[in-house]
C-alpha cells in the first residue's frame, strides 16, 4: 500500500485531497475494501469521479441508469450491490477520491 500511504486521508479512509488520487492509488483502495474490480467496477469509479469533480454527485439511480447505457443492459439496484456491497455511490467515491458523501439514502 506504498501510494496510499501516501495521501492524506480522512478517519473514515477518504482521500483530503481529489488531486492526489491516481488509478494506483484507487487499485489500494478496491483491495481495501476487499473488492477484485473488473471494468465494470472501473467504469462505475470513473463515472462517480467525472460527475463528482463537474459539481455533481451522482446518486444510485443515476448511477445504474448510465451504467446500463454503456453496458447495453438493464441493471437492477442488486446488480450494483453486487459489485459495491456497501452503496456504490459511496464505495465509489471512496475508491474515486472523491470527498465522502453526506447525501442519506440511495436516491
């Protein structure tokens, strides 16, 4: 975890600062979080840390609804769960170096 320990990081384990993120970094994290990501898993980080970095922090439904699009499928909320068990809006700003969520709830 020599890039993690790196960065300076909050008690909860999200990055101070979103500039310090890279996809090393963000690999620590997924291990971390005991996740093995595949491109989906990627795809969902790099869609939370876009969104997020324009102002806007994407919810679980957008979430799905964009990862369908670029899938080619229609996700339910379980399939996103499958791939970040502990919310994907907030895994995935976790792992994205995104600044932690206070949005309650996942819509």
């Amino acid at each position: 975890m020599a890039a993690l320990d790196s960065v300076e990081r909050t008690e909860n384990g999200y990055l101070v600062n979103a500039s310090d993120w890279n996809e090393e970094i963000a690999a620590e994290l997924f291990a971390e979080e005991g996740i093995e990501p595949t491109d989906e898993h990627w795809d969902v980080v790099r869609f939370v840390r876009e969104q997020t970095l324009e102002g806007s922090e994407p919810n679980e439904r957008q979430i799905m609804k964009e990862m369908s699009k670029r899938w080619g499928r229609k996700l339910k909320a379980k399939d996103m769960y499958e791939l970040f068990p502990l919310m994907p809006s907030k895994q995935g700003l976790k792992i994205g170096g995104c600044p932690q969520s206070t949005r309650k709830g996942g819509y």
